[in-house]
C-alpha cells in the first residue's frame, strides 16, 4: 500500500525552487525524488554524475537538454534520462518557466543539493541572484565533487 507524499521540503537551489517530495534516505533503494521550478534560461553547467542517472520528466514548459552529442526538447508528459557517465545538462526554454521532476539514486545529486541550498521562505521562485562570484562558484563546484559530481562545461544557450 502506498505511504503516500512524505516531503515537502522547500529549497531555494541557486535561482530555483526545489520541493523534495521523496528523500533518498527515505527508501532502501535511495531514490530521491525532487520536483523543480526554474524560470526560461535557466541552465547549469555541462555536468557528469558519477554515480547515479538523472531522469527529467516535464510536468509544465520545455526543457532542452544535451545528454552527450545530442539535444533533445521535451515537454509536458515527456521524460528523458541523463546517463551516469556522460556529460549532460538542460536550459528552460518556455517563456513561462518550467517545473519538472527530477529522479536519482544513492542520494548525491540530492545532498549536493541541500548543501547549496536555503530553506524557501515561500513556494515560489526566488529572487535572482545572477551569476556567482569566484569564491562561490568554487564552493559550488567543491559541494559538487563532493557529491560525485563534475562540472565539465558551460551552460547552454539560447
């Protein structure tokens, strides 16, 4: 019998909002399952999860993502695996943002997360930060190899 929602978990993640509907220390398995918002152009760097794949499914907008050569646009309904191993990221196309689910295993791309995060003081967007300082662009990319994750590229482009 299903438990049903445990989380509901708020984070601000950069210029996003995170809501943790399922932490991977919930499960034996470590399935974490976040549900994200993030306004058009949002993109984070070319990266690769050593340990675990990333699946994005569109619940609103479009998403563009590059999973090594290619790019692919999905949307509402639509989902698409990002492989452990190859370098991959995504960029909001729709003009009015996007909010997807996002689906790993083991729990690191989830306690990257947290470690970068704050708790949201509200269920929306927050306010832009804009790019990082150097300081904070290095912590960002330790808490990353932290959480078996390398950057290895720039964000997309329009």
């Amino acid at each position: 019998m299903p438990v049903g929602p445990t989380s509901t978990e708020q984070l601000w993640f950069l210029d996003t909002l995170a809501i943790v509907r399922v932490p991977h220390d919930e499960g034996g398995d470590g399935i974490s399952v976040l549900e994200r918002f993030a306004a058009q152009g949002d993109s984070p760097p070319l990266h690769v999860h050593k340990n675990e794949d990333e699946i994005f499914h569109v619940l609103e907008g479009e998403l563009r993502v590059r999973a090594g050569d290619a790019d692919v646009r999905i949307g509402a309904g639509e989902t698409i695996l990002g492989p452990k191993g190859v370098p991959h990221t995504y960029r909001v196309e729709s003009s009015e943002g996007a909010r997807w689910l996002l689906i790993t295993g083991r729990g690191d791309f989830e306690r990257f997360m947290r470690a970068v995060s704050r708790q949201a003081e509200r269920a929306e967007l927050p306010v832009p930060e804009g790019p990082p300082t150097a300081e904070q662009a290095e912590a960002l990319a330790t808490a990353a190899r932290e959480g078996a994750i390398e950057f290895v590229g720039s964000p997309l482009d329009p």
